[in-house]
C-alpha cells in the first residue's frame, strides 16, 4: 500500500509463491449448520503438486459455492470462520496500526478473559477465582522476570535460560506454610499482604508447583520451549496498550482491504519463457482488486529460486507450476518478505551472492517455532458453555503432578485404538499446558479448537486429520470420562469409522465429531516451516536488527561486476552505495516481532526507505 501511494516514483510488482494473497494470514469460512469441509495437505513432491498452496481447499463446496470464491464472498449473512493463522489483535489502541486497518476492514473482536482449569484427569476444575489468583501470580512474576532482564542486562548470560531464571526465584522464595488453597480470599489477602510488605510473594509448595505448569503459557504463547527462552531479552517485544482480542469474523479481511486500497491486479503467469514479459499474461477474474491501469501486479504461484544482484539491478528468478523454465524479473530494488522459516532453509541456495555474515548469524541464531491448530465440531458442548479457554495442567514430564497413574491412560489408548505415533504426539501434549478455545460464546456452536506448539505441534502434525482428531478426542476423554463413558462402545464406533461403515447418526455418542477435523500444518508448510518468531537462548536483539539494515552490493575488482560482495548499506562506507535487498515481515523488527503488526509496521518502514532512496 505504502508503495502504491509513490507509483508515479516507483514501479512494483508482487511476486507470491502460494495461489492466494495472505501467506501465514489465512481464513476458513461456513454458513451456520454447514461443516468445515476440505483437505489441508503440507506441500511436498510426493503427496502434492508442486507449488500448491497448503492451506487452500481443494475441490471443496461450501452452500454450491466453491470454497475459493466463498473466501472472497463475505455476505452480511452470519458466518463462522476458522482463522488457520492469525487470529489476534495484540493490543486494541490508536497507536496500533493494525487497529485502523481492522476498522477499515469491518473486523470484529472479542476480549477473551475467561477460563477454565483442568488440574487433573476426571476431577471438577478449579474455581474461577482460583484460576485467577493463579493466573495473577503467573503474571506478577513475568512482571518480575523482565525487570530482572532490564535491571541486569549486561550480567546475564546469552545462554541462560527464563526457566532457569524462574526455578532460581521460586527456589528463592520463602515457601508458606500452606493454610486454605481452596478459599480466593484467603490465599489473595495473604498474597497482597506479603508482597506490600517485602519481596515474598507468599507462595506454598502448591502455589509454586502452579507456577511451573501454567508458566509453559509463555513457550505455548511463543512457540518455544521454556529452557529456550532468552531470559537476557524476555523483555525485548514491547507491548501495545488496549486488549488483546479475539478476530471473529476473519483476519483475511485485513488482507482484502490492504489489497484494494492498494489496488492490486493479480495476473497469472502461463507458459512464461526466459526473461518476463516474453510469455503471455492471463488477467484472473477472482479475485481482482484494481484494473488494468493498475500498478502493482500480483504474480501468483511464482515461487522464487534465487535473487542475484549486483551494484546495478537486482534479477529475481522464479519457478511456477505450470512451466518447468524459470522466469526472470528485473529491478532496482528487492524487498523480500520470505519467512524466517523459509530463510533458514533456502537463503544459503537463494542469495547471489551470499548475505552479509551478520544476517547470516541472525537467520541461524533467531528462533522460529510452530503452532498447530485443529477444529472439531460436536453435536453438543460438553464442556463449560461459558467459558472462552479451557486449561489442561501437564500430567507428564517434570511439572507434572505425582500419580499412582500413568499417563498417557492405557485403558482410553487402547479404546481408541491410537498406534504408536498418536502415543507419541498424545504423550508429549500431556506434557505441556494444554488448552483449546471454545466457539460457544462467541457463535453459539459447539466447536473446539485445540492447540499444540513446540516438538507436540511437529509430532501431531504427522498425524493425519483423522488421527489427529482421535489423539485429541483421547485428551479430552482422560478430564471428560462421564461424557465419553462407556469404554466399550469406543474400539466399535472408531472400527466403523476408520473402514467407512458407521451407522446411522441417531445412534452416534453425543460426543462424536459431526464431520471431519480441520488441521493446520504450519510446519510441514514450505512456503513457511513453521508460525512466527522468537529470542532463544545464544541468540541477541541485535539479531532481529540486524533485517533492518538494507543489502547493498559492491564489485570486488573494477573491472568485473561478476565479483561481488554484500554488505549492509551502514556498512558499506560509501553513501552513494543503493540499497539493493531489503526485508520485511515479522521477523524484521526488533521491538513487535511475532506479530501481525510487526509485519505491517516493517513493511511501512521499508517502503518509506526505498522511496527515499530511488
């Protein structure tokens, strides 16, 4: 959009590997009482075509309609939506800019902050005001741990750890004798009194043992593992002011209303040969945002092998799905927008020549973690009506609470006929803080949405959708056992369903799934690897700003431009140098990384400096 406003200074052409605008901002849509329908395939030569999208439906119907225009049919009907990727607003405020665009795009939100906690299998969950005593500790001491980053700084190792950090605090802290854990009143006013007092914040060996399970919110809420997490920078992602909430009618939106302000004219490239511009040039009817005097052009399924530059020009190369010849786009300036995940894997093969060292540490060093979702419609909602979240405690692993009981349940394993691989994935999930949200409250449906980061995400993603949705409907049975009682009605409706003979509904459990999950797979996705980034452990702020300087390029000798060598633009020592490669995206900023907003604001800065500059 920035760029488009300079057309008469510049020149733009959009080159996007997927057959749709949005890339890790990606909607689903139904009419009420329909089902969620289509396949989401990880791209791959032996599974996919090539070059297709994996988050796209594929010969899906929604209402007649196929899938891909019902995206770009927003009607005033009501309409659920499942948002496979961004789904968040952190921080409704004016000074957010991804506020006036949520405006101008008709988004609505909601301010989750209710839930519900599971501490162990088969029991009642805590109180509501216990839950949030607890969650109130929780935050007081990630208050805490980011002072003690600000505060010592250039003390603290690059290699330790915020759970290293946070099991010395807790070690330190006088532990309570515990009086009433189950009386909010009790535990808030002897908490209060405490901490107005001194530093104790008043915690017994429960309250502490707390801390540890819901502290995994912060890996779940980063896609890290808590002994990865940077204490040095904990505090590194400022935060806007205003609520974080929930988008309920589609993130896309932000997307579709970036597009036509921006006017774009998508255009699909078939039979290119050699250079661009020798083949012919097929205008697309679905979706149009601008006309033919429009500017900037979207090239669809252009997926971009290598970029060679020089003190010149920059020569982009790119290969589509429908030609096995590579195409070449010339220009002045590059700014690539390739997420972290895809630079680990591809930049050594893409740049020519090679970036400057700095970024090449920063690519390496920088984390890039998955967050895995998956949808399961019931026909009824067995679970708190109420509430927007629902917790699940680690049961295994080194916060887990000790039990005479094992877990993963062999008996709820063995009913649902889970092989070793839904083990393994069941396992780890039960492992960490597991937690879903409900539709209930905010479409009155009885939808949950599961959520899974970290080596769990990786393992269930391996999974396919129909083991996936038995793995976590076993999760659910271990707190859910009235519900999903008796056992032995389970292996008979699980055998029907695998070979395709499942009797009539009528005779189905209320809580048998109504239709067939839907799953991200973010990173088995190669135009991704992976969800948004992160500061582990060894890796430094300077990292993240290190994609705020600009690439330039410099001939070694003066007589060869075949020579060349890449060096940031501050750099370079030489003013006259053009910035040729420059990077946007979330993962470019060293103050709002992992955010939708840090990408729309990266974005921004970048283009201003190329309009500056040409």
């Amino acid at each position: 959009k920035e760029l488009a406003l300079h057309s008469d200074k510049v020149q733009t052409t959009i080159l996007e590997a997927r057959n749709r605008l949005g890339g890790r901002v990606a909607t689903l849509y139904k009419q009420p009482g329909d089902d969620f329908d289509g396949d989401y395939l990880p791209r791959s030569s032996s599974s996919s075509p090539p070059h297709q999208d994996p988050l796209v439906i594929h010969s899906a119907k929604v209402n007649g309609k196929d899938a891909a225009t019902i995206h770009h049919d927003k009607t005033s009907k009501p309409m659920t939506c499942f948002d496979l990727g961004a789904s968040w607003i952190h921080g409704v405020h004016p000074d957010n800019p991804l506020t006036s665009l949520a405006k101008s795009a008709g988004i609505e939100y909601i301010h989750t902050d209710s839930d519900i906690m599971f501490t162990t299998p088969g029991g009642v969950p805590l109180s509501v005001e216990i839950s949030n005593r607890y969650w109130s500790l929780v935050w007081d001491i990630f208050d805490r741990a980011r002072e003690y980053a600000i505060d010592n700084r250039e003390t603290i190792p690059e290699s330790y750890s915020f759970l290293d950090w946070l099991r010395q605090f807790l070690k330190d802290q006088p532990t309570k004798q515990k009086k009433d854990n189950n009386d909010p009143k009790d535990v808030d006013q002897d908490l209060n009194e405490d901490k107005d007092k001194t530093d104790d914040m008043g915690m017994d060996e429960v309250d502490k043992q707390m801390v540890l399970k819901l502290a995994k919110y912060w890996a779940d809420e980063n896609a890290i593992p808590l002994d990865q997490v940077s204490m040095k920078y904990i505090d590194a992602e400022e935060i806007f002011d205003g609520d974080h909430s929930l988008v309920t009618n589609g993130f896309d939106r932000c997307v579709d209303v970036l597009a036509r302000e921006a006017a774009l004219s998508i255009v699909q490239d078939k039979n290119l040969d050699g250079e661009h511009g020798n083949g012919t040039v097929q205008e697309m009817n679905e979706p149009e945002y601008g006309d033919e005097s429009s500017q900037i052009k979207v090239y669809l399924e252009n997926v971009v092998e290598r970029i060679e530059y020089d003190n010149t020009e920059v020569r982009v190369f790119t290969s589509t799905g429908q030609s096995s010849n590579q195409q070449l786009f010339r220009a002045d300036v590059v700014l690539v927008t390739l997420p972290l995940g895809v630079l680990k894997h591809t930049h050594k093969n893409i740049f020519y020549p090679a970036l400057p060292e700095r970024k090449q540490l920063a690519i390496n060093r920088l984390g890039f973690g998955s967050m895995l979702k998956i949808l399961i419609r019931f026909p009824t909602c067995f679970w708190p009506r109420e509430q927007h979240f629902i917790n699940f405690l680690p049961l295994v692993g080194p916060t887990a609470t000790p039990s005479n009981q094992s877990y993963p349940c062999k008996k709820l394993v063995s009913a649902f006929g889970l092989n070793d691989r839904q083990v393994e994935a069941l396992t780890e999930y039960l492992s960490d803080l597991a937690n879903y949200s409900s539709l209930m409250p905010v479409t009155s449906e009885p939808i949950l949405i599961g959520y899974a980061t970290n080596r769990a995400a990786e393992l269930i993603e391996c999974l396919s959708n129909d083991e996936a949705q038995m793995m976590y409907l076993c999760h659910l049975a271990h707190y859910f056992e009235n519900v999903f009682s008796p056992l032995e009605c389970i292996p008979s409706l699980v055998s029907a369903a695998t070979t395709g003979l499942l009797p009539q509904s009528a005779s189905w459990p209320s809580w048998w799934p109504r239709s067939k999950a839907v799953m991200t797979r973010w990173h088995q996705d190669s135009f991704a690897f992976g969800s948004y980034t992160s500061i582990p452990i060894h890796a430094t702020l300077q990292d993240l700003e290190a994609f705020e300087t600009p690439v330039a390029a410099l001939a070694t000798t003066a007589t060869s431009t075949s020579n060349v060598l890449a060096v940031d633009v501050d750099e370079a020592g030489d003013c006259s140098q053009v910035a040729r490669i420059h990077f946007a995206g979330e993962h470019t900023t060293s103050t709002r990384f992992a955010s939708v907003h840090g990408a729309l604001m990266s974005g921004q800065r970048e283009a201003l400096k190329i309009v500056s500059t040409l």
